[in-house]
C-alpha cells in the first residue's frame, strides 16, 4: 500500500467513523482481496474462510468508533482477521491445539504434503495448489507470519504491529516455516527448476 | 518452542536476510563467495528464493461480487420499516416554505393545538367505551408535516386503525390534515405514509407507547362546555 492509499483510507476512515456508510463500504471493497487472503491461507479455500473475512469487516465496522488511527487501517484489518482466524483454529481442534505449542522444529504439528509419486508434468496450477496445501499444513504460528510475510509481502515491523510479536521473533518463525515448506515440496524440485 | 536464532549458523542467518532482502553490501559479497563454494547452500538459497517467488505467485482468492454488500448487511443493516419511519420522522430536514403556505399551516397548527392544548381536564374518565351519552361532536383537525409523501392516512381507535378511512389531504409546503368529528374521549392514532410506515405525530402533547417500540399519540377530546376559552 503506497502512503497515498494509506492517506485515502485515512480519509474514508474518519467519513466512516462521522456515519458515512458509503465510505465504509470503500474500505471493504479496497481490502476485501487482502483479507479474503489471508483468510483462505489461514484456514483453507471453506466456506469459514470467507465469514471470517467478512467478520473481520463487521468487527472493524463495530470498532471503528474506537479507532484512533494510530496505524494503518490495513494493519488494524490484518491484526483482527489474524485473531478470527486464531479463533476458528482453536475451535477446529478443540483440547489440542495450542498455538504456543510447537516443537523447535515445528514438527510436532507438522503434516506433509502426503506422498504421492512426483509428477514431473504437473502445471503451475497443480504446484501453487501443491503449495497452497503445504502452507495450510504448517503449524498456525509459522503459517501466520509465513502468510504476512510472503503472501501479503509485508515487512517485519508491520508484521510486529499486526501480530504484537518481536522482530526476531518473527524472523525466526518465517525461515522455520520456509524450511519446512522446501522440505515439503522437495518432491517437486524437479518440475520447480 | 525455541523461537530465537541463536542456533542459527551464520550462513543460515545470512541466508534469511538475503532472502528477506535485508544484507548489507558486504554481507552480500561474503555470502556470493561461501555459495561459490557449497553447492548444498547454493541449492538451498535457490530453493527459498523459488519458494518465495512461486508464494507471491499464488493466485489471490477471488472476492464474490457480493461480497461488500454482505458486510455492509451484516455491519449496518436496513433499518425496520417503524426505523425508518422514526428516523424520517425526526431526521432534520429543510423545507421550502412559501409565505402562503405557512400562513395556512400556521393557522392550521393554531387552530389543532388550541383545540387539544386548551381543553379543560375535568372529565379524565371520559373514553369512547366508556361513554353513555351521545355528546354533540367535536371538530379537530389534525396536521402532520410529511413533504416527500406521495399519502398520509390516520389510524386510531376513532377509525377502526384503518387509514385507509381517513386520509389526508395535501396542503402547500409539505402539510397534510385532515378534520375529524369526534365525540368527546380519549383516542390514540398514528399516521400512516405512503401506505405502510407508521410514524407518530410529533406535535402531539400526550403519547403512549404502542407495545411495538413506537409511541401512539393520544388525543384528548373534551366536549365544548369545558373549553377555558
């Protein structure tokens, strides 16, 4: 987002927050991709990842008052939709899932892609859906700022915002969650080169 | 969860930044040499930067068309129609008024409330059931303002809560009234617009709430001889 845009929705946010429905529904069409996204990452192409999305609007609309502007809209949106998308998981797997629990290899949770025989001819849409699945496979803290990181393209101290982690921290998560992704499309390496 | 990159090599941290696009010019030519080097690293390193490019590449879901629509319906949702009636009712508006027009509605207002303001208040038990007599009527003319109105009916307990009974008539500057003769009682009634948005009148003095969210208003009709004028 360039700080033009950042401006625009500065502008929208405040005619938004004066009552101005028209602006609001600005704002969701401007970031409905973004979200939808990163919600689909999160929790997989279901139906629940498109009512987080639009929970997340909902939850923004209700907060909106409250909103000081003391970051970007954009960063507001993805710190709530990453905090709905926490939400589902831990509802998905009740009694086993902590997203604090994750070993230093990540691999207690950690679910390849499967094993099936490489195939050499597999098309660019068979292989983003290859990685599409490995994301979704990767233990939700890794999956987070692996998806804010290189799904979204955002940048550490804007991740740090989102998700009121530490830099470091951060970093250490994405080059696990790389690691564990060429590791899980390794089979692939020969149709990827 | 050892989340810190203290067991990271310093290859492997270099690695990341280089990645992250994050390394200094030195950093860059320390790290272009050990890849000249380590042919496993270099493979790894292309193996990130191809994971990184083939990420950014994947195809973004796409957003349903009604996908703001939705949230706008899940965010604010249309008012009822007694909601919108209300907001109408009391939303600030600027009206056009012409001199004779609000001469006439001024002497109509006049005539309405003094006809239900100045009343006496001797006879609280009088109610159209409760009557046994037959009282001489009592003209009262009713006003309400509603200037985009294509109709405006008077329901109440005089009518039958049927406006379609007693419309009312359009006057110049977005008035409408209509003349009631009414035995002496208490009656309760809303005004109906455009056929189906009850809306309560707001110059009435008494109301009462309608057990539905909304406020009937009352009007207390007293017989002529107890008039204070």
């Amino acid at each position: 987002m360039t700080r033009d845009e950042a401006a625009d929705d500065e502008a929208l946010v405040r005619a938004s927050q004066r009552g101005d429905q028209e602006a609001f529904s600005l704002l969701v069409s401007r970031h409905a991709s973004s979200i939808l996204s990163v919600t689909t990452r999160m929790l997989g192409p279901v139906a629940d990842a498109e009512d987080v999305a639009q929970e997340t609007f909902v939850a923004a609309y209700k907060a909106l008052p409250g909103f000081q502007l003391d970051s970007k809209f954009s960063t507001w949106l993805y710190r709530i939709a990453v905090n709905k998308c926490t939400d589902v998981l831990r509802l998905r797997k009740p009694g086993t899932v902590s997203l604090d629990e994750t070993d230093e290899n990540g691999g207690a949770r950690w679910e390849p892609a499967d094993d099936e025989t490489p195939h050499w001819s597999l098309e660019q849409g068979e292989l983003a859906w290859e990685l599409d699945r490995s994301i979704q496979a990767l233990p939700p803290l890794y999956r987070e700022s692996f998806v804010l990181r290189h799904v979204e393209g955002l940048g550490y101290d804007e991740m740090s915002a989102i998700l009121g982690v530490q830099r470091d921290t951060l970093k250490m998560r994405v080059y696990k969650a790389r690691n564990l992704l060429c590791q899980a499309l390794a089979h692939l390496d020969g149709v990827r080169r | 969860m050892r989340e810190t990159d203290a067991d990271i090599t310093g290859s492997e941290r270099l690695v990341q930044q280089f990645i992250d696009q994050e390394l200094s010019g030195e950093d860059r030519v320390r790290l272009l040499v050990q890849l000249g080097r380590d042919q496993a690293l270099r493979e790894h390193v292309i193996d990130l930067e191809r994971l990184a490019l083939d990420t950014a590449r994947l195809p973004r879901p796409a957003v349903p068309d009604d996908f703001v629509a939705r949230v706008m319906q899940r965010a604010a949702p249309a008012p009822s129609g007694w909601r919108r009636a209300l907001d109408a009712l009391w939303a600030p508006r600027s009206l056009q008024w012409n001199l004779a027009g609000a001469a006439a509605v001024a002497a109509v207002l006049l005539v309405a409330i003094s006809g239900i303001m100045i009343l006496p208040r001797a006879n609280p038990q009088s109610s159209p059931l409760a009557a046994t007599e037959s009282p001489a009527p009592v003209l009262v003319r009713l006003v309400v303002l509603q200037p985009d109105a294509k109709s405006v009916g008077v329901a109440g307990d005089f009518n039958g809560w049927d406006p379609r009974r007693t419309p009312l008539e359009p006057m110049s500057g977005g008035a409408w009234t209509v003349t009631l003769s009414l035995p002496p009682g208490r009656y309760e009634y809303m005004f109906v617009v455009n056929g189906d948005e009850w809306v309560g009148d707001p110059l009435a003095v008494e109301q009462n709430d309608d057990g539905f969210g909304l406020r009937n208003a009352v009007l207390d009709v007293r017989p002529p001889a107890e008039t204070t004028l």
